[in-house]
C-alpha cells in the first residue's frame, strides 16, 4: 500500500514502507471529529469555535502539506511557509476564547504582546515550530521518539485539554516503536502532521512556555543548518561506513554528535532523544516555578 524508500544506514540499503504517517493523520483528526460530536470531553466551546475541531484542521493540513512535499519535493523556500495557513483556525480560536496573550520567558520576564500575539506569534509559533520539527530527522525513530517527548511534556501540564492527545499520542507512540526499528518510515506526513499537532496544541492549551523551552534543541538544530548554508552554501551530510555513523564537520546536530567520532545510528537518535528529554524536564520545571 505504501511507497518504499531505501533505508540509507542500514547495510545494503533495504527498502522500507514510507508515509506511514498518514495513519496518524486520519486517526487522529477521527478521534477529534468524535469527541467534538458526541461531546465526550469537558473541553470549553464558545461562539461556536471548538478546540476539537480547531485542532483537527490543523492536523488535516499538516499531513496535506507532508503529502504535497512528499510528491512534489518542494523546496525549502515554499514549504517553509506554508504552516502560516494552519495558523488561521488558531488565531481565530484565540480571538473567540480570549485566550491570554502574553507569553513568561526565562530571564525576559512576562511579555504581552497584545493584539500583535494573534496575528504575529501565532503564525511564528506554528511556523517555527514545525519547520523545526521537521528538520530535524534523517534517523530512525529520531523524528518520531523526539516529538512524543514534546507533547507529553505539554500534556502534563494542559488539564482537561490533554484529552485532546490521547488516541494521537498512543498512535504515534505505535509508529516511533516501528520506526526506531526501522521498519518504517513517518515520511513528511507524519513530521510535517506532527509538528503542527505540537504547536497548536501549545496554543490551544496556552502552553506556549513549556513549548518554547521543549524544542530548544530543535531550534539550535535548525539554526545551525540554516547558519552554515546562507554563509557557507554547505548542506549538512552524515557519513555511513556499513556499520556506524561519522561526519568530518559540525553543520546540524547530527553531525555536531558524530564529528570525528564513530557512533551508532541507535545511539545518535538516544543521545538527542535524551537533550529533547532534558530540555522538556527543563520546561515543566520552569512551569512548576512560574506557578
């Protein structure tokens, strides 16, 4: 049913089922349409504007926008954007619930951004977030384990909106099992569905603090690609010998870890699967302090 793509560090390059991703967005956006309809979670809904449904839009368009790179292969400088458009049912949610604009930094203190937080760190939220999210992959179970940190660290701390997780995250748990053993892969779908989720749900459940320190690391990921291409013009590239995993220069967290040093891909995707980990204790920390 699914195309197959080459595993490329494995040996011999084995072909695996890829964009199964897909299984993610339709069952999560079935499980938001029920609990919207049969009103099974005691989530608010004001002047007819729900976060069920707010959520699954956004969902929808995130793996749409996967499927669309993935048959296309757009460049960067198109699909970089194209979360902005998700970030329109958010702006129209927080509009209709009030919710609170202003977001509590480390150090900065609280900033409220007034009406400029609907209309500007809305979409920057949504955008750098699943830029970021998707960026950061290459390895088996790296763009699946990583994310699942985040968004269990965000439904810790989002009440009764955490019920708005629970099939996507058992799902998704389901699919980074089989991609960490490199039976398949998520493909942009999934990196682009799952990225969204995170950020809308931040939004949704006004978690935007948690979020923020939680994908630092993904930050610093992209911020090194993107630094070393506009000045260097120079891609990030990891080298595979047949049995590990190396690279001669430091252009991306991948190969910042491998530089100069034989590693595992298993233990690459431990290493920043455990940076995700510390960087989202590190959020929930922060967010026990602010309370």
């Amino acid at each position: 049913m699914f195309p197959k793509a080459p595993d490329n560090h494995k040996p011999n390059k084995p072909l695996v089922p890829n964009g199964l991703g897909v299984i993610y967005v339709l069952v999560s956006v079935t499980y938001l349409f029920l609990l919207y309809y049969f009103q099974l979670a005691e989530i608010e809904t004001f002047n007819n504007v729900s976060r069920a449904l707010t959520l699954a839009v956004c969902v929808l368009f995130g793996g749409f926008m996967g499927l669309l790179d993935d048959w296309m292969d757009l460049r960067w400088r198109y699909k970089a954007f194209f979360p902005l458009i998700a970030a329109i049912p958010l702006i129209s949610l927080a509009i209709s619930l009030g919710l609170r604009t202003y977001i509590t930094v480390p150090v900065f203190g609280t900033v409220n951004f007034h009406d400029y937080y609907y209309f500007i760190i809305i979409p920057l939220i949504v955008t750098i977030t699943t830029n970021t999210v998707n960026q950061l992959g290459g390895l088996n179970g790296l763009e699946t384990i990583c994310p699942a940190i985040v968004m269990i660290g965000l439904m810790a701390v989002s009440g009764t909106n955490a019920v708005l997780l629970y099939i996507p995250l058992i799902v998704w748990l389901l699919l980074a099992f089989f991609n960490f053993q490199g039976k398949i892969f998520v493909g942009n779908t999934g990196s682009f569905a799952i990225g969204i989720t995170i950020a809308s749900f931040a939004i949704i459940s006004d978690t935007k603090t948690v979020l923020l320190i939680s994908i630092l690391p993904y930050i610093f990921n992209s911020s090194l690609i993107l630094l070393t291409y506009f000045f260097f013009r120079t891609k990030a590239a990891v080298s595979f010998d047949g049995e590990k995993l190396s690279s001669d220069h430091r252009r991306s967290m991948i190969t910042l870890i491998t530089h100069r040093r034989r590693l595992t891909e298993r233990q690459v995707v431990v290493i920043i699967s455990l940076l995700v980990a510390a960087s989202t204790l590190a959020a929930l920390f922060v967010r026990w302090l602010l309370l």
